[in-house]
C-alpha cells in the first residue's frame, strides 16, 4: 500500500490507499482503492497513458462517486 500511495501522489495529494486481502491465502486481491483530495488530481492520473509499478502496468478504472444516501439503502 505505501508504494501505491507513493506513486499516486505524484499525480495529487492521496487521502487513502485500501489495498484488501484475501484473509485465507495472505495475498492482496489485486486491486485497491485510491482517494484523492480533489477530482482535478483524479484527472491528472488519468491523463498519462499508462502506469507501471514494480513492473506490472496499473489498470485503472473511475469509480463513480455515490452519495452517502445511496450507500445506506444499499446496506439495507
């Protein structure tokens, strides 16, 4: 996760980096979440063609904001 952050945060300032695990192998599940502060930081990641870390090339998809009412009926 911090080589997440440290990378994303060339692009803006990251307010959280979730990197989940699977708890039966250990193992990170392949994906993660990255927060920016602002939506002008999220397009900046966007605007590079492609991102490499460690030797794996990044794919990267923009989850759509929900509003917080819509994350409660969904739990219900």
């Amino acid at each position: 996760a911090e080589e997440l952050k440290e990378y994303f945060s060339q692009f803006g300032s990251v307010q959280r980096c979730q990197l989940p695990f699977d708890k039966d192998t250990g193992f990170h599940r392949r994906y993660c979440w990255i927060k920016f502060s602002t939506p002008q930081e999220v397009q900046n990641v966007f605007q590079k063609d492609s991102h490499i870390l460690e030797g794996a090339k990044l794919t990267l998809k923009q989850q759509t904001r929900r509003r917080r009412s819509q994350r409660k009926n969904q739990s219900e």
